[in-house]
C-alpha cells in the first residue's frame, strides 16, 4: 500500500533544510514546502499547483523558484518526458551563492573580530541595511492618528444644531419644533435634512394649523408613522371608498403601475395627454393622500438628489415654488 505524501513527512530533511540561508522567500518556503513531503531519502512528488497553493504563490513563481533550488544543488528535478515527477532534496550538497540574495546579503564589519584573511570561508557579520523607503512612498507619522471622523460629521452636526435654533412662526413652540428635528435626523439617510426642506416643514406646519389641524397632532402623526412628511390627519380614502361600497384595490396598490391605475381610477385622477408615467405617478400619490407611497417616493429621489427631494417634497405638502426652485415666502 503506498503511503500519502503528507504521512512521508521526514523530520531529519526538515531540520536540515530550515537553517539554510541565501535564498529568496520565495526560494525557502518552496524548499520547507517539498522537505514538508518528503521521506526520508528526501524524496518527494507534490505538483507545482500544490505547492503553489500551500505557500499562496503564482503556480510561475513556484517554478522559477524550484529552478534556483536546482541551480543551487539542493534539489534535484527528476524528469519524466520533459515533466516534473519527482523531486530529490540534498541539504549537505547546498552551498550559499557567492552573491547572496539582496534581501539576505551580510553588509558591514564586525567590529570586535576581523577574520583571517586566508580564512577558507570568510564569514562577513551581517548587519541589516538601512529600511529604504520608495520615492513614491511616506512615512508614517510618528504622531499618534487623529480619529477624523467627527471632523467629518462637524458640518452635518452645525446644521442639526442650527436647523433646531431657526426661528419659529407663532404657533409652533419650541418642544414640538425639536420632536420633529429629532425625528427628521434620525431620518436623513433617507431623505436629507437640509434647510430647505426645514422650511417647506414650518410652511406646511403654518397652513395645517389655518386649517384647524395643530403642529403638534401633524408632528405627532408623522412620527407615529414614520413619515418625513407633514400631512392632514384623516383616514385612509382607499378604505372610505372599498367601506362605501367602492371597488376594493391590493393594499400595496402603489408598488405596480396596474395598481397605480387602479388607485387613480378610484380617486379620479385622469392621465393627461403626453404625460408620462412618471408624472401621472407623482399626482395620484398626491391625490391618494399621505401614506407609504409618499415616504417610499422620497425616499428613492432623496438618495438621488438632495434637490428634487426638496421639490418633491413642497409639491407633496402644497408648498408653492418660485421660478428658480425655491420654496416660497409663506
């Protein structure tokens, strides 16, 4: 029965082979590789593929690396129609090359002995040369890193601050005002809180109030549902329509255009003559009132664009624009 590769490893090649110096990295774990498979003759027949995987080099790096072994003495390749199929380590047959590897080559003198200058082996005390650092490349700092991060929130963090001191319009106090920040806040990553949409918020908040509906049942409403906008508190038209008698539409009417035809043909809203879908879209969720279709529409515009959120969301809370875009004066 033939024994595994791996059940061959050879202790005595193994020690034999980890002491030797003058090579590459690449060259020495290619080397520990083959003794790790070897028996005892220091035989072994792992293929490049193998090896290539175990160090985690190139299958081309592993090959150029077996024939400087082989250049060297230590490793045999015994060939097979031109083929690698076996290998034979000979760690007694190695001697270190004249000139060493860069990353292994003893620089320097030793400065309490000289050797003999007629000495067979000269032995040169090896001293690591100095770290060179690329061109192209810094130092790190010896200063201790500085957490950047707050520096980068410390303008978002300005505006909240500022966006909760804006001057309130008579009605809308101070303890209401900060709920809604608060809550828009923990929203921007969905729809952006900027001073624009600050502004269409008091504006919506100033026309609700005129027509009897209290900034804190708006605001309390919207935070109950989750929504960044501010609209009327009143029930669902869809359930008033299918409780009358209407014609009843899926509850998630807004996620397909056949239910938003459905919706628009419930509540009245006509398609217009060369209006495009997307238009149409935006009026009958409109016209449909506040709800999930409205926050699930600004949401998808405001990681688009911070401005046609801000247009979007007047249009949806009746704050009229000038002709530049902006919101109006109230």
């Amino acid at each position: 029965m033939r024994i595994s590769t791996e059940a061959q490893m050879s202790t005595m090649i193994m020690s034999a082979c980890w002491p030797l110096q003058g090579m590459s990295l690449a060259q020495k774990a290619v080397l520990i590789s083959l003794a790790d498979n070897a028996n005892d003759q220091g035989v072994c027949w792992p293929s490049i593929a193998t090896i290539a995987k175990r160090i985690c080099a190139s299958e081309r790096a592993v090959q150029n690396a077996i024939k400087w072994l082989e250049s060297a003495g230590i490793v045999l390749a015994n060939r097979n129609n031109g083929r690698h199929t076996s290998y034979t380590i000979t760690p007694a047959a190695y001697a270190p090359p004249k000139e060493m590897h860069p990353r292994t080559k003893c620089t320097g003198a030793d400065n309490d002995s000289t050797p003999a200058a007629d000495a067979p082996h000269p032995r040169t005390p090896c001293v690591p040369p100095p770290h060179q650092v690329p061109s192209n490349r810094k130092e790190p700092s010896e200063e201790p890193s500085l957490n950047r991060q707050p520096a980068r929130r410390a303008p978002r963090v300005a505006l909240h601050d500022e966006l909760r001191a804006i001057e309130l319009p008579q009605g809308i106090t101070p303890e209401v005002w900060a709920m809604w920040c608060e809550h828009r806040e923990a929203k921007a990553k969905e729809a952006p809180w900027t001073r624009g949409a600050a502004a269409v918020s008091i504006k919506r908040l100033v026309k609700l109030a005129a027509s009897g509906q209290s900034p804190e049942v708006t605001i309390e409403e919207a935070v109950l549902r989750g929504w960044t906008g501010l609209f009327p508190v009143k029930a669902d038209s869809a359930t008033v329509a299918a409780a009358n008698g209407g014609t009843a539409i899926a509850a998630d009417w807004w996620k397909t255009s056949s239910g938003i035809e459905a919706r628009a043909a419930q509540i009245g809203v006509a398609k217009k003559d060369g209006e495009t879908f997307m238009h149409f879209k935006v009026r009958v969720f409109k016209a449909a009132g506040p709800g999930e279709w409205m926050e699930d529409m600004l949401r998808t515009v405001g990681r688009e664009s911070e401005d046609r959120y801000e247009a979007l969301y007047a249009y949806f809370n009746d704050i009229p624009r000038d002709k530049n875009g902006n919101s109006e004066a109230a």
